[in-house]
C-alpha cells in the first residue's frame, strides 16, 4: 500500500507540534506547500483511493490517467500559482436518509476540485488537529465512530444518565462563510490561503459547506470548536479529582451530552442547556426543538447515537449497564435496499445476486458489529438466507424454501453468501456500576 510521502509527513508533523506548542500561533507560507507537485500527488492518490462518481464536468479517473496524471497536477499548479484557479459548480445528488422518508443531498465536485481541496486540507489539518477537543471524533485522523460510541457507554457506566440528545437544524446548509473564514484566520496568517479557501466556499453559495466535498469535515469541525471548548470548561468546572459530572460525545453535527443523574448536579441540565444556546446562537446555528430532547436512562427511556439505540439495563448480576443495538430504521432501510435488489435482480443467477448484497452485507455488519448486536445479526442473517431460497426456488419453477434441499451451510461454502456476523466486543475500561 502506497504511503503519504515521507517529506510531507515530515511538514505535516512539523505544523501539528508548532500548534500544539503554541495555540495562539498565526501559520504563514502555507500556500507554497499547498501547490507543491508533492501535495497535489498525495492529494490525487487519496482522491482516487476514495474513488467516487465525476463532477459537472463528466471527467473520470480512467480518463485523466489516459491523458496523463503528471500533466493533469501540471495544469492545476499552473492554475494555482498564477492565481487562476476556479472552482466548478459541484454535481448535486440525492441520497435517501432516514429509512427513505428523506433525502439528503450530497455535492460532488469533480476530481480537479477535489485534488485542490484535498491539498489545502493536508496543509491545515494538522494546524486545526491541535485545536480540536477530545470530545470531537467525526472524520478525522485515528478517530471512529465506534470510538465515540465507547466513550458514551463508559459515561452510561458513570452514572451520567441524563442525556441531552439534539439535533441541529441543516447543520452544513447553514454555516456561515464570514465566521468560518474568521476562525480560519484565527490560526492562519496567510492571504493566498485564505483567498483559496473563500473562492471554494463561494462556489458553494452565499452560506454552508457541501456535505460531499473534500475539505468540507475539516472546516465543518472547526465552527464547532468553540462548543467543544464550553463544554470540555464545563467538565473541568464540574470535576472531583478523576471524577466528573459532565461527559459529551459529538461526531460531526451530531451531539450527545450526559450528565450525572444525584439531584445535586440537577442544576447542570439548566445550566448546560443555557450556555450550549449561548454557543449556538453565536454561530447562527439552530437546534431543532422537535427531534431534540432530554432522557433520563433510570426512568427506562433510551436515546439514539450514530445509528444505535442506548438504554440502561441490569444484569443477571444485579449490575447496570449500558445496552446500545442497532436502530430499528436502521434495520429497515437495509432490509429494503436489500429487497430491491432481489426484486430487480430475479430473474439473474444465485451468484450475481449474492455478489451484489454481499458488500452491502459487509459494510453494515461491521460498523453495527460493537455493542448487543447479535439478535439484530441473527434475523438478518436469516431473512438473508430465506430470500436466498426462495430465489432458488423460483429459478427451478418450485415453491417453498427448500428446507431439504439444501443444508445451511451449503450457501455459505459453496455460493459465498456473506457469513462474518460476528459482535466484537472489546475490553470495557470501567466495570459496570452495582444497580442501586
């Protein structure tokens, strides 16, 4: 597997100390590094590991590469260093979203947009990487999910378990340019940066960043930074020695706080609520009231975090502890995908059929394979295998399952049918608090 470049891991590394060491500190000369040959290869590499559809402009990787990659990057950095560069109008397309009642709409750029965009965040990332809070894990470096949904579980086990849960209202559709440059330029002294950066967001419109674009994670993170930052002060606020009253989890727009549920930290839920506003309001962001609530876990009420529905519950052992499957819309929307497929596919061989749902299979196993996910695995892994028989029934004019035709594991070993329901279940950090 090809790696990022030695010397602009070296550059990369280099920012990220000099930021950490000194967060006040203006960075300069960035846009020299930004039209550098070397970052522009990187950026392309990435670009084409990510794969993706084309742009407006209908170019391919298949036929930037017949015409030749080095003079593809040639003609961006011309473009680039004789402050010619203009982004094209990004391709629109909608995606469905919460079970299919909604669509979200996703920017795709073409692939020159996306190497310059993809440029300019390996020069600021690391500038921005040490500023972000602990708290923060969406799309970025080293930081999953699953981590975020760890994190939330340990404080469930804490005994924080009232939850703010909430929603904000078309997060990336309304960040504001003018404040986003502003906290840019917090960090950034360098105007050729900052026109590069202001010419990709007016290519967007007059406000919000393009859920679909490259660097779009990067700068969407940063507006956020300052809730971070109220709410990590809160939690050192609110501590007693290792312990704390606070604990938040958000990946991207996506925010969760707890808090301790003894009636002496009753006061915080008002308190937090209050200064979150506050944050908020600041950036112009709204919280939709309607999706957005608060969730007392010891009165048996659960709440939803990165596709995972959380609860408290006892043990045989008379222990609470967190329980966090897969939402139910969740489930839905995958068995529907599925089902389109053998609909539209039922007439085609066992095999083509099988290739097709086996990614899909895979890519959602594995991120719903943490927690109490093995009842959710084992009906989808039987509904799975009934379609597949019934779709083996049909081509041979039968009806039935063909229950003693075939054995069980006969699809998995002779058709390759997606088998690896497996939950991983990790070591946790606490032990699981006495019930009380």
């Amino acid at each position: 597997m090809t790696k990022t470049p030695i010397s602009l891991q070296d550059l990369r590394r280099t920012i990220y100390v000099k930021a950490k060491a000194e967060p006040t500190w203006r960075f300069w000369g960035l846009y020299v590094h930004v039209c550098k040959m070397e970052t522009l290869h990187e950026s392309y590499r990435v670009a084409k590991q990510n794969k993706g559809a084309p742009g407006v402009d209908g170019v391919t990787f298949a036929a930037i590469e017949a015409g030749g990659v080095e003079s593809f990057l040639n003609q961006i950095r011309d473009e680039l260093v004789s402050y010619t560069y203009q982004p094209l109008p990004a391709r629109k397309r909608e995606i469905p979203k919460d079970g299919g009642t909604k669509v979200r709409v996703l920017s795709i750029p073409c692939i020159r947009d996306r190497v310059v965009q993809g440029a300019l965040k390996l020069i600021l990332e690391p500038i921005f990487e040490a500023d972000f809070q602990p708290g923060s894990y969406g799309y970025r470096p080293n930081r999953t999910a699953h981590q975020a949904i760890n994190r939330v579980a340990e404080a469930i086990v804490r005994h924080k378990t009232r939850i703010l849960d909430l929603d904000l209202r078309a997060y990336f559709d309304n960040v504001q340019h003018s404040l986003l440059l502003e906290k840019v330029a917090r960090r950034v002294r360098d105007d050729d940066v900052m026109r590069l950066l202001s010419t990709m967001l007016k290519a967007t419109g007059k406000k919000g960043v393009p859920q679909g674009g490259v660097i779009s994670p990067l700068i969407s993170n940063l507006y956020l930074t300052e809730v971070d930052r109220m709410l990590e002060r809160a939690i050192e606020a609110t501590h007693y020695g290792k312990y704390t009253a606070i604990q938040y989890a958000r990946f991207a727009d996506d925010l969760v706080i707890l808090i301790d549920a003894h009636p002496r930290h009753d006061w915080l839920v008002k308190a937090v609520c209050k200064r979150l506003r506050e944050e908020l309001a600041k950036l112009r962001v709204e919280i939709n009231e309607e999706k957005s609530r608060t969730v007392d876990l010891q009165k048996g009420e659960s709440f939803a975090f990165l596709g995972f529905d959380f609860r408290r519950v006892s043990s045989c052992q008379g222990q609470w502890r967190p329980q966090y499957t897969p939402r139910l819309k969740k489930r839905t929307a995958l068995l529907r995908k599925l089902k389109d497929i053998f609909r539209r596919h039922i007439s085609q061989p066992v095999g083509r059929v099988i290739q097709l749902i086996n990614p899909i299979l895979r890519g959602w196993v594995n991120y719903f394979a943490v927690g109490h996910s093995s009842q959710v695995f084992s009906f989808i892994k039987d509904w799975v295998e009934k379609k597949i028989r019934r779709h083996l029934m049909r081509s041979q004019k039968r009806k039935g399952l063909g229950w003693k035709r075939w054995k069980r594991q006969w699809f998995y070993t002779a058709l390759g049918l997606f088998n690896n329901y497996w939950v991983r279940y990790t070591k946790p950090v606490l032990k699981v608090a006495p019930a009380r």
